[in-house]
C-alpha cells in the first residue's frame, strides 16, 4: 500500500500525471473513489479488497480536456475498460498514466469482509492478477482461493430452458427495473452524450415504467454492449432491483469469443469485433 | 399538405392480382390525400401527363406512385414531377408489382395489402423534404488497368477522343496474350503483326502515361473523382536511362536458370531481361529472384556493360497517386493449370493426361510458341523432347470447361476455335502428318467461325472425333491416347507424338483481391461481374468502373476489342458533363450528441465518415464528431444502423419517415 502511495507520489510530484483517479477510505472505512490532485493528497490513496468500483467510468469525462497526463489507479478487470475506451476513441493511450495493482479478488458485499462467500462473481473468473500493461505497477499478489462460478453454473441452467421459459425469467426479472438507469451510468463503456432512451423524436425506446418499456431498455442496453462489454459486472452491482444484469452482458460476451476468439479491451492493436468485416466471418446464421 | 396518389396496373402486371380501381378509391379517403385516380400504364407519355395535369391543377405538394419497383421507375415518376414543379424528392414509389401482385395469387388479399403499401408510403412522404442534387465535377482522366489487348485499344479510344489515360501493367511489357499468339482465327493473320503497331501507339501517344511493372494497390473515391495509388515495381532499371540496346541481357551470365514466361516455359531467360523483342516499353527489367548480384553480392555484368549507367541494384518500388473519373478493369484471364499436382487445391487437374510429367504433352498456348515465328523453334513444328517434327498430333478439347468434377461447369468459348486453327496450322506445315482431334461439341458461333472448322475438317483433312480421352502415357517415345469415338461407339488409341491439350481460359488469381480494392463484385470463378447480364455488360455495380475483354469471361480478340471500345465509349459519356449529378440521399450525423466512437467510420465501405473537430471561440477543443463527406457517402445506411446513440441519420429515409411508415403498419 505504501507502494501504492509512493508511485502516486512521485507522479503528482514529477507532473507525470495531473492527477490520479484512484480510492481512499473514509471514516467509515469503506473504500470509495478519490481524486489525488496533490503529492499530499497521494497520502490518502488506498487499495484494498474493498477496492470494488471500476474507476475507467470517469475516463470518458475527461476526453477532450486533456492539460497532462490522467492518473488513474486499475485492476486488470478495470484494465480492460480503459484498453476499450482507447480502442473506441474515448481517450489516447498517451493521455494516460496507468498505475496497475496487483489485485486478488474484491468484495461482493462491501459492508462485510472478504472472503470465499464474499467475492464477485468476475473474480471468481478472473483470468489475470496482474494487469497486462500498465505504467507503474503497486501491490503484492497475494494468492487466494477462489470460489466456483456460480454464475456459469446458472447460465448453462438458462441454456437449457425454451425460449418460453427464458422469456418468462427475464420478463420477471426486467419486471422488477425501476428505469433509474444506475446500470448506464455506471457503465464505462455506456459514453454516449444522449443515450438512445433519452431520443424522443421520434421516440425509438419506449421510456415508459411498464413491461413493455423494461423490456426494450433492457434489451437496448445488452445489445449495445454485444461484443463491448468488457465484464467489469458494475452494471449488475449498481441496479438497486438486484436484476442479474450480467447474465446477459456475459453471455454475449462467451459468444462473441467462441465465434470470433475475440474478446474487447484485451488488445491495443487487434480491430473491434463490432464493425470490423472479414470475409472469412461465418454466415451460418443466415437459413 | 397536399398529396396526390396514382396507382399503375402496370398493363396486366399489377391489374391481374390487385383490384387497382378500388385501391384508388381506398385512397381519396387517406387524411392529405386531395387526388387519386389509377391508369393502364403510369411510366407512359399519357400516364405521366396525367401526374403532371393533376399537380398542377391540384396544387399536389407530395405525389405517390403505386407501380413497380422503385429501381425500375422511381427516375421516372421523379422527372415527370420536376417538370411540374415540384421538388423530385417529394415522390414516394410503393411497389405494388414486385411486393404485392406478382407474388400473390388471391385477389382481394392482394388489394387489402396494396391499400396497406399505399397508406405506409402516403404517410411517409408527409415526412419528406425537398432535398437538392449534388453536383460534383468530373476529373477527366481514366485509369486503365492491364496492358492486353482489351487495355490498348480501351486506352487508345479515349486517348483519341483527347483524354489523357494511365494504363497500368503488372508485366514489363503490355500485349497481354495477344502477344504470345502465333495467327489468329478465324483469318490466320499474324498475332504480332496487327499487335505490334498497336502497341507502339499506345507509347507514342501523348494522351498515354504508361506504366508497366506496376500495380494497383488501393482506390479511394468515387464516380468522376477516384484516387489511384500505384505501386511501381523495382525494375532495377532507370527507365529514362535505358535505350533499349539489349547488351545487358546479352551479357548476363544467368541464361539458363530461368525458363522465358513469355515462351510458356519453353525456352530460357537471362536474369535482365525483356519478355520479348517488341516489347513495350523496351527497357529490361532484373528478375532478382534468379539475379546473381541479388544473391550473392557478386556479378554486377550488366553494369558494367551499360554505356548509359542505367541500372540501379538499389532501387526500391514507388508509388504513384493518380486522380481519375473512370476506371477500366482489362487484366485478362489466365490458363486452367493442369498438372497432376495443381497449385490451388479447388482444381483437380488431370493427372491422367501427364501435363507437366511428360515433355510432349503441352497446353494450347505452349503450342502457339512453337507455332509462332518468333518462338523457340522459329515456327518449325518441333516437339520439346527430342525437337523432331511430330507425325501424328492430338488435340484434346474441354481441358477444364463444362467438367464440374475436374474443372469448371462453364464452356471457355474460345477452345474449340484455336483447336481448329492449331489443327490447322499443323497440317500447313507438316503436309504429312495426321492430326486428330478429340472433342464434346463444336461450338463455332461467330461470324465465319463455322467455315473455318469446316475448312480445318474438309480441306486439311483433319480428324475430329467425338469423345473423351481416359488416359494418356508414354510408351517407346510415343504418347499412348486411349479414348472412346461415341458415335462410333469404338475404343480409340493413337500412337502420337505430341498432345495438345485446349486448357480452359480461367480468371486470374488475384482478380478477387483487385475485385475488392475497387469495390466491384466477382463470380465464384473469379471473373468480374457485370451490371445487368443484358442491358448493362461492361458496367459494374459500382459507377464509374467499367470492365473490358477476357477478365468479364472467356473471350476472343474481336470480343474484347468490341468490348473495350464498348467501356471507353462509357467512360467517354461520363466525360461529356462537366459536373455530375448524385443523389441528395447521404447521411448526417447530429453532432451534439455524437460520442466520436468512430464505430460509423469502421463500418462506411466507402471511407466517406472523417473525423471533425469542434472548438469554442478561444480555439480549445471541446469534442471531435463524426462528419460525412457528401462527395463520397453512398448512402447505404450501414453507419445510420451502427450508431448506438443514433446520432447519424439518412437524409431522405429519416427516422421520423421510417416511423412514420411503421406507425402505419402498427395501426392496420
Ligand atoms: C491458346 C490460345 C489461343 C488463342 N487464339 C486466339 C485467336 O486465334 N483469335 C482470337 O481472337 N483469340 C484467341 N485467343 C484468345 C485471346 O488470347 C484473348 O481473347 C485475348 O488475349 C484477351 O485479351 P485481354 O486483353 O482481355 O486479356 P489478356 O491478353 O490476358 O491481357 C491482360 C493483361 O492485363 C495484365 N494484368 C493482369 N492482371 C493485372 C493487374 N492486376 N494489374 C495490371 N495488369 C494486369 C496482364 O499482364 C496482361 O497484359 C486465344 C487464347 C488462347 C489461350
Ligand atoms: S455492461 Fe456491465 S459488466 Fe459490461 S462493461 Fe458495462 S458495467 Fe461492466
Ligand atoms: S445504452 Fe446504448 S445508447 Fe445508451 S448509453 Fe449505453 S451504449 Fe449508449
Ligand atoms: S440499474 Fe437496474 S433498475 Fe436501474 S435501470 Fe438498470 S436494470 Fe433498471
Ligand atoms: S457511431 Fe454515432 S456516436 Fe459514434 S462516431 Fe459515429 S455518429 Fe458519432
Ligand atoms: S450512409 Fe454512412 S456508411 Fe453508407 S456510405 Fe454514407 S457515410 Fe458511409
């Protein structure tokens, strides 16, 4: 941790970044976002298991007031939004000052600590500790045991369901959605200046607290994260109605690679799966 | 706003299924709808007065037309509105024909939907805007692309008419095929001779920038305005340097290794060399693939004896932008490989007949080299072996065409002529000998093609028999052919002494990658396709790029001549405007709300979206957008349907119109 507050430091201190998005605790003790704009503000920077939020979120903000460097602090989970964002011409790999940590597993329920029954569903997938790239790197790895993945578990459950039957889960779970667009929000690859539902003429989403209104908002949302969605499950953790939001957005996210081996936010160089056209891409799907 | 409907029976087409009498009348009650009357034939003379007089006597402000397809008359109905006064763009064309009676058999359903259609596009079009034509200047300049005879004369056409031309060819002479023939049917006047002036020309004409040894690497653009990038080839060779005086390639120590392309493989080349002695342009190229100096450093003949000090070990390929208004695709086609072990694994070949395995089994172009004057024999009949005069001859037609097991299903046109004339120029130089040939059918269709095989059959007594070849193998100097006569229903084997085998004219390997960079399309051979199979064969899908001789299909020379003056004379018409008209149809992206994802620009196959920088007053930027170029947008919707914040919109096929269509069709 002092690591952490070291790296931070100097940067701040040597200008490499104007300043770090990164977390600190509060009174509280819960760990929350921080923005560290001097080398003494570093002192309060902080990463622990607690260290939940996907920080990139706030990258898109900044795109086009760049005065130096942005510092921000990322998991490799978190890694793969910021990878996205450049790759979707949010931000440039230059503007950036990329303090990595070494992260093994973070907490389900922030109010409990951590351990096997309080993990998030990601970790319990994650395939790397260690972000890929990164400017500066902070944190020992510690080894920990992972839990199963559940959440696979009931996906191959959903699988196997008529389309019927899946209809009537999800219709019972968008049921309960109460339009607060918290899962957009929170969404680092959600950027758009007016979201669609917000597109009144004419009116392609019906906005409207019924079925049919959560429904297509739902349904808009996974699909405009189809192969975008990089699994950061902050969707999922910001929706007060506890809707399995990620069900979906994971899904389409294990298509998008067992059809293309492609997966977004994990290369620099590699051309989006989405609006990307190769004439070796399969057609089968046309009867 | 007042809108007038017309519905077309379209003569029997559209009356048959669709009660159009009644359609009409459903009409007049639609809200806007201030006229609605139905006719035989709305795209005739009289059909159209009758939109015009209605317009003006009607005040009509918007005008729909219930008739068939919209590409077929959608031009129309927007003239004959103009003329009257109002905005083209105000026409909405539902198609009755194509959608709804010619695929439906019951008439009252029939008319319930075309009443549907008519509502959807009446309510559309109260979504529309006059919209203005763009009109963008025509470079007047044309590209060519191959040097064969399609090339030449497309080049030589439009040079004439006082364009200037760039003819870019892959080799480092044009001539093309052409060049290799020894006579050509069906007159059996001299390949070269009528080739050679042609040739010239092209290079003393000052309309024509010729580029040999070059290629095309990437096209950008659009009718009237593309920009070409060509790549041209290292020759090693200062082309402005260079006389053309020969002494390179006769000093150069290499003049085995490697076999001559332009003979077929029938004789050898020096590393510097000129594929042959008319070539065009006549400057040597060094293939440093076999060069000594390019492998180990060492040599350096040519050098030393060039007086002009015009070779260059270090030049490397450059390239060359070319702005042009149209583009002509000549790069001909290329011989059916036959040998047991083919280099693309979707031919089979035919190993059964030892092409490439025995010496004296040859192909049809091998064989007009060694019929040739200028060839490795000098014109005597000779075989590869042992260069004795072969006695007996076979030919063996549909080598590769109209065989789907082995080859490909179509006929390559040409074969069954050269065979004739191969047959023919045999027996005019071996007086003795016997030539046979095996064949499917003759197909002989052209103007005196049918005499000259009846010449080759009657006056030099040629062979013909009907039937396949199963096998052939080589026994004491002599090719064994076993075959079956079927109308003799007999067994046949000749004992002969050379075997010519009429190998399928087939497109070229690359013409799919070429096919790309221009953005036209190919069949599944790999031959380019044309516009309309019959109204519109030497145009492509896309404007501007026009296709000339064998790279379209198996052709002969007057066919590719006709059809490459046939492409200049398209270009032509395209340079007889100074300005072209294009459709208002383009996208528009709304930039405050676009988020600068730049999925629109991944997507646009016709690079039309840039990127657009927005700054304040003080100069600070405050976001980058997307912007479409309305010069090359096509308007084919693809970025409209990627945006996720729909930011982008057709001009023309807006969201409220398509709403409004939906709406429509939500409220039947
Ligand atoms: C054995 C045989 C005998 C024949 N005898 C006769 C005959 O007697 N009478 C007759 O009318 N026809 C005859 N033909 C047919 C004749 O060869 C063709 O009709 C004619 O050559 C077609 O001309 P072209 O210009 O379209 O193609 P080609 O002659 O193939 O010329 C194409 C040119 O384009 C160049 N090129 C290819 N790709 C590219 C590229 N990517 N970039 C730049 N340049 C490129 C090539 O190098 C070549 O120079 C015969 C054909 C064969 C095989
Ligand atoms: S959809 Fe959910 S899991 Fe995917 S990137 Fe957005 S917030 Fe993360
Ligand atoms: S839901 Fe779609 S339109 Fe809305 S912000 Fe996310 S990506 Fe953009
Ligand atoms: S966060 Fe949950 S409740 Fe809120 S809009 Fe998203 S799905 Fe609906
Ligand atoms: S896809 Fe839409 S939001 Fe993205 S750059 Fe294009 S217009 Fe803008
Ligand atoms: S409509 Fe959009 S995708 Fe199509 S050509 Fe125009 S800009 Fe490109």
């Amino acid at each position: 941790m002092n690591e952490l507050k070291q790296i931070c430091k100097d940067a701040l201190t040597e200008k490499k970044a104007r300043f770090i998005i990164g977390y600190k605790e509060d009174k509280n003790k819960r760990v929350k976002p921080f923005i560290a704009k001097t080398p003494e503000d570093a002192e309060k920077l902080t990463f622990s298991h607690h260290a939940v939020n996907n920080l990139a979120v706030y990258l898109s903000r900044f795109k086009n007031n760049i005065d130096g460097k942005i510092g921000i602090v990322v998991k490799s989970c978190d890694l793969k939004a910021v990878t996205a964002l450049i790759q979707e011409n949010q931000i440039k790999r230059d503007d950036l000052f990329i303090i990595g940590v070494n992260c093994s597993g973070v907490v389900l329920d922030v109010a409990k600590e951590f351990n096997k029954d309080n993990t998030q569903i990601k970790c319990k997938y994650c395939q790397a500790k260690t972000p890929p790239y990164y400017d500066a790197l902070a944190e020992e790895s510690k080894e920990f045991e992972m839990p199963d993945d559940d959440q696979a578990e009931l996906m191959a459950k959903i699988d196997k369901m008529t389309a019927e039957e899946r209809l009537e889960f999800w219709n019972a779970e968008f049921e309960k959605c109460i339009k607060c667009y918290a899962c957009r929000q929170v969404c680092p690859m959600c950027y758009c200046e007016k979201c669609i539902v917000e597109k009144s003429e004419p009116q392609w989403i019906d906005s409207s607290s019924t079925s049919r209104g959560n429904f297509s908002w739902n349904i808009i949302r996974a699909f405009h994260q189809a192969g975008r969605c990089i699994g950061c499950h902050e969707c999922e953790r910001a929706c007060p109605m506890g809707i399995p939001l990620t069900l979906l957005t994971r899904k389409m996210g294990m298509v998008a690679f067992s059809e293309f081996g492609y997966r977004h936010g994990t290369s620099l160089t590699e051309p989006t799966l989405i609006g990307t056209y190769s004439t070796s891409d399969k057609e089968d799907f046309i009867k | 706003m007042k809108i007038g409907v017309f519905v077309c029976h379209c003569g029997e087409n559209i009356g048959r299924t669709v009660n159009c009498p009644e359609v009409s009348k459903a009409c007049a009650s639609f809200p806007g709808v201030v006229h609605s009357e139905d006719y035989k034939y709305m795209c005739s003379d009289p059909g159209q007065n009758l939109i015009k007089q209605a317009i003006r006597e009607k005040h009509l402000d918007a005008v729909v037309v219930g008739s068939c397809s919209p590409h077929m008359h959608e031009k129309t109905f927007r003239k004959a509105c103009a003329s009257a006064g109002i905005n083209s763009y105000m026409v909405e064309i539902a198609n009755l024909r194509e959608h709804c009676s010619w695929i439906h058999e019951d008439i009252a359903e029939a008319t319930k939907k075309a009443i549907d259609l008519m509502r959807f596009a009446v309510e559309r079009v109260k979504f529309n805007h006059p919209l203005q034509t763009i009109k963008v200047p025509v470079t007047k300049r044309s590209l060519v692309i191959g040097g064969g005879i399609s090339g030449i004369q497309a080049a030589l056409d439009i040079a004439n008419a006082g364009f200037e031309v760039v003819l870019v060819e892959k080799e480092p002479s044009i001539g093309g095929h052409m060049s290799q023939l020894s006579e050509t049917f069906p007159t059996l006047d001299c390949s070269q001779c009528i080739l050679t002036p042609r040739m010239v020309e092209v290079y003393q004409h000052p309309k024509i920038k010729l580029l040999s040894y070059s290629e095309v690497e990437n096209v950008e653009g659009f009718i009237g305005n593309f920009k070409v990038t060509i790549r041209r080839k290292a020759k090693s060779v200062k082309e402005e340097l260079c006389t053309g005086c020969g002494l390179c390639a006769e000093k150069c120590p290499i003049k085995k290794k490697a076999l001559s392309e332009f003979d077929e493989g029938l004789s050898n080349r020096s590393a510097i060399y000129v594929p042959f002695p008319q070539a065009v342009p006549n400057v040597p190229v060094i293939d440093r693939s076999v060069c000594t100096y390019f492998k180990t450093g060492k040599c350096e003949m040519c050098k030393k004896v060039c007086g002009r000090e015009a070779i260059d070990f270090t030049q490397q390929d450059t390239f060359v932008t070319e702005d042009v208004g149209s583009i002509i695709v000549a790069t001909g086609y290329k011989l059916y490989s036959i040998e047991k072990k083919p280099e693309e694994s979707i031919y089979k070949g035919y190993g059964e007949y030892g092409y490439g395995k025995y010496k004296n089994v040859i192909n049809g172009l091998q064989f007009e080299r060694i019929a040739s004057a200028s060839g490795p024999t000098s014109g005597e009949i000779l075989r590869p072996s042992d260069k004795t005069e072969p006695k007996k001859i076979v030919f063996i037609q549909c080598v590769g065409s109209r065989d789907e097991s082995k080859g490909f299903s179509y006929c390559s046109k040409i074969c069954c002529m050269y065979t004739a004339k191969h047959a023919m120029l045999y027996k005019h130089k071996v007086h003795d000998g016997e030539a046979y040939v095996f064949y499917m059918d003759i197909r002989s269709g052209g103007k005196n093609y049918e005499e000259f095989v009846r010449r080759a059959i009657e006056e030099d007594h040629v062979n013909y028999i009907r039937g396949r070849v199963s096998k052939i193998y080589e026994e004491d100097g002599k090719l064994i052919v076993k075959g079956e006569d079927t109308l003799a229903g007999l067994p046949v084997v000749i004992e002969a002494d050379l075997v010519v085998l009429a190998t399928a004219m087939i497109a070229q390997q690359e013409a799919p990658k070429l096919a790309q960079t221009l953005n036209i399309s190919y069949d599944k051979y790999g031959y380019f396709q044309e516009a309309h199979p019959k109204l519109r064969p030497v145009e492509t899908n896309t404007g501007g790029v026009f296709l000339a001789g064998a790279c379209h299909s198996p052709r002969d020379i007057p066919e590719s001549v006709a059809m490459a003056s046939a492409a200049a004379a398209k270009s032509l018409v395209l340079f007889g405007a100074d300005m072209l008209e294009r459709e208002p149809i383009i996208a528009k992206v709304d930039e405050s709300t676009c988020a600068g994802c730049f999925y629109c620009q991944k997507v646009c196959a016709y690079n039309a979206i840039e990127k657009k920088e927005i700054r304040d007053r003080q100069g600070n930027l405050k976001k980058v957008v997307a912007f479409v170029n309305s010069g090359l947008c096509q308007g084919c919707g693809t970025c409209n349907a990627t945006c996720p914040s729909k930011s982008i919109e057709l001009i023309g096929f807006n969201d409220d119109q398509i709403f409004a269509q939906i709406n429509a069709f939500a409220e039947v």
